[in-house]
C-alpha cells in the first residue's frame, strides 16, 4: 500500500491489516474502532523489529543498540510533533493514553493553579477520563466543576457559554470529538472563548487525531491529550501536549528516574523537557509503534480517510434509519466523525452486540465511560457501531441485517 491512491481504496487498505484477513467463520466484521483500532503489519513489523534486534532501555546505555532505541523513540516524538503541528518535539510528552495525559495536567498544572471559588468548565459529553480527573481536582483544591450542556440533537450548548465563561473559570477541558455521538465540537472557537477569561484549556483529543487532521497551534488550546491505541498505534503509549511556558512551570506529576538532574538526600532538581514528565523506564516498543503508525496514516493520508469515513457514516445513518422502533442519538453526519449510536426499542444493548457477535460483527454496548450523557438521553446504555479506514460499505449491510435478526430473536422470544 502506498499513499498514491485516492480515494480510499479499501480493499488495499484491508491487506495491511492481518486481523482482518484471517480465514475464520464468520470473518470478523470490526466495527469498535473507537474503542481501539487494529494494527497494519508496519506497526506491527516495528515491534517485532524492535524486539528481536534492538531490544534495551533508553536514555542510559552507552552501547548500539541502547542508542538505536534512544534515537527511534525520538525520532518518534518528532513524528509526532510533527502530526499535530507542534512548535516543537520537547512538548510532546509520552504517557500510557489519554487518560494518564489529562490526569497528568490536572495533578501538575491544577493542584499548582487552582483554589477554592475557581470554576473549572467541562461538557456533559466528556468521556469520564475527561471528568472525573477534574472532579478529584474540584474535591482537593474546593474548585467548582461546572457544565455546558448538550443539545437534544448532541451538539453543544455553545450559547450558554457567555454566560459559564466568567473570570471565575481557569480551565475548560473539552472533548474534540465525542465518542458516543461523534459530534466535532468547534474547539478553535472555544478555545478563543475560554481565553478571553484567562482561562486554560485542555483538549481530549482521543476521537479526533485518529480521524481528522488536527493542529494544535491553530487550535491555539494549551493542553492536547490522545492515545496511540486509536489511531492505528499499540496499547500502553499516549500523548500529552502542551504549551511551552506551562509545561516548563509546571511541577513534575510522577517522580523517579529519568525525570531528574540531581538527587540529594533532602530535595532534587528535575530534568528539563520532556524527560521531567516522563518518570520510569517509558514504552518504548509502543512509542517506536505509535511513530510508524503516524507515518501509515500520513502515507494513507487523513485527508482521504475522512472522506471515506463519511461515506460510510451517512450510509449507516441511511440504512439504520429503515429499521422500524430504531433510537439514533446525536448529530447528522456532516456534524460528526466516527460513530453511530443507537437503541432498538425494547432490546437492551448489550443483548444486540451480543447477537451481532454470532455472525462475526463486532460492536460496542453499555455506557461507554459517558454516564451523565446516558443520563441526559435519558438510557443506561447504547449500542455503538464505529468505523475506520478499513471498513466498507458490505460493513453496514451486515450491521443492518444484523439488527433485523435481533430484532426477530429477542422480541419474538418476549413476545
Ligand atoms: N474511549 C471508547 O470505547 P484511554 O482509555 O485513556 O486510551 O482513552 C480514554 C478516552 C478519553 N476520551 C475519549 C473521548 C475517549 O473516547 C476515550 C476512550 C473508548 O469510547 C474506551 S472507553
């Protein structure tokens, strides 16, 4: 495969990814990518390389192949920069996802900047990595968590944000994109917005970098938090990005080796970006993994991705659409990447997944780490079917049928 082609030619696209050329019955039909994505073999190829010729720790060792893994593990980060348009390679900051990058600002930059009476503003669309970490940050400094609401249609509640923005606020910490209705949130406006209070802001980028080109300094937020486990890279490696000035007042979130320039018995003085946040032996296999897979994508190129991706969202909005006592939440197509979710009436979500499962397609149900949206909808679950740059049309078809033959199975059975 190279990235000469466009569009998107599916079928050339499925023969890098092995899990999807297994010979089993039925084939798998891979609809969780949201969840995590597969792998193409140039991921997977840097991983075996790494560990079968170059295997050791960086950073410490004055021998080959200790420096070729130093060398990879950068050149990583700088891919990486490069990704999202970072000024530069020292603010990007490896973490295990984006969970561990979030928590990272709220206990460095927050307990350092917050008190009692702030306002920290997030969305009743926040995945829980985006919530929680700030709801233990309101608990330990007496900060206020406060919410901008969703719309029946999914979207933001952006009129109101006039009226949350206030000199109160010092941090505003939103999804890019949702990972339950999809919905692309304006973070470039918000962002502006939020920065006419003096308020920070944090970005969770985890649905958005794997699907849309994404730029940090046009967004001009002060935080970028994703995982490379979406985006075609292994588990276990995350990204943390952040405006210089911050990261360098901030204070170190986990200490130990590596993050450090001198140890006394008392006190130590830390090292400079990006090793300051970056404490312990990092994952090394994986960040050499997520630079390939930044480098697939570039060669794929996001720009035709995400043509393709909506062809077969508005597909699925059409064909999902047919079926009789059908729930679709959020946001038309054009407002969205990613994602459909929805309920049939009378079938619990899980029941439908684990239908769909007996021919092969694999979806995602339950509250998908979104509890105070499900509650906003109204449901204790969903069922969720997402997509990526190796899914296909015929992909949709068998969801359909699929949800047909669930529909027949259980209400039969209930009568
Ligand atoms: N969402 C999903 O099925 P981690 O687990 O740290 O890599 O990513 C957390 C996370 C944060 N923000 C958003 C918007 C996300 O979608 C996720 C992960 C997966 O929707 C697993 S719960």
């Amino acid at each position: 495969m190279n990235g000469a082609f466009r569009p998107l030619d599916v079928e050339a696209i499925r023969g890098d990814f092995p899990i999807l050329k297994q010979e089993i019955n039925p084939p798998l039909i891979y609809l969780d990518s949201a969840a995590s994505s597969q792998k193409p073999n140039r991921v997977i190829d840097v991983l075996s390389d790494y560990y079968r010729t170059y295997n050791a720790n960086i950073h410490r060792g004055i021998y080959r192949i200790s420096e070729k893994a130093t060398e990879q593990y950068e050149e990583a980060r700088k891919k990486i920069a490069r990704f999202i348009n970072s000024p530069r390679a020292c603010q990007i900051i490896f973490t295990r996802n984006t969970t561990e990058s979030i928590n990272l600002v709220a206990n460095s930059w927050g307990n350092a900047n917050l008190r009692a009476g702030d306002e920290i503003l997030i969305s009743v669309m926040e995945h829980h990595s985006n919530l929680v970490p700030w709801q233990l940050l309101a608990q330990r400094t007496g900060a206020k968590l406060r919410y901008i609401e969703v719309t029946d249609e999914g979207l933001l509640h952006l009129e109101e944000l006039d009226r949350l923005l206030t000199e109160r606020t010092k941090l505003v910490a939103v999804t890019h994109v949702s990972n339950v209705l999809g919905t692309v949130n304006p973070v470039q406006s918000i962002t502006a917005a939020a920065h006419a209070v003096g308020a920070k802001v944090i970005i969770d980028a985890a649905q958005s970098a794997p699907h849309l080109p994404v730029d940090v300094q046009a967004i001009d937020c002060d935080f970028f938090a994703f995982s490379g486990h979406k985006m075609c890279g292994p588990t276990g490696i995350g990204v943390l990005f952040g405006k210089l000035d911050l990261l360098e007042e901030m204070p170190p979130f986990l200490g130990g080796g590596s993050m450090i320039r001198t140890v006394q018995r008392e006190h130590s003085t830390y090292a400079d970006l990006p090793q300051k946040f970056e404490a312990g032996t990092p994952s090394i296999a994986q960040t050499i993994g997520l630079g390939a897979a930044v480098d697939y994508l570039n060669d794929v190129g996001l720009d035709a991705i995400h043509p393709h991706e909506q062809e077969l969202l508005e597909y699925a909005h059409q064909k999902l659409s047919e079926i009789e006592g059908i729930t679709i939440y959020g946001p038309k197509p054009r407002h969205k990447v990613g994602a459909v979710t929805f309920n049939l009436d009378r079938i619990h979500a899980h029941d439908v997944a684990g239908i769909l499962d007996q021919d092969g397609v694999a979806i995602r149900a339950g509250h998908h780490c979104t509890q105070p949206l499900m509650q906003k909808f109204g449901v204790i679950a969903t069922a969720r079917a997402s997509f990526y740059l190796y899914n296909k049309l015929e992909e949709v078809d068998s969801l359909y049928e699929g949800l047909l033959k669930a529909q027949k199975i259980l209400i039969r059975r209930r009568g």
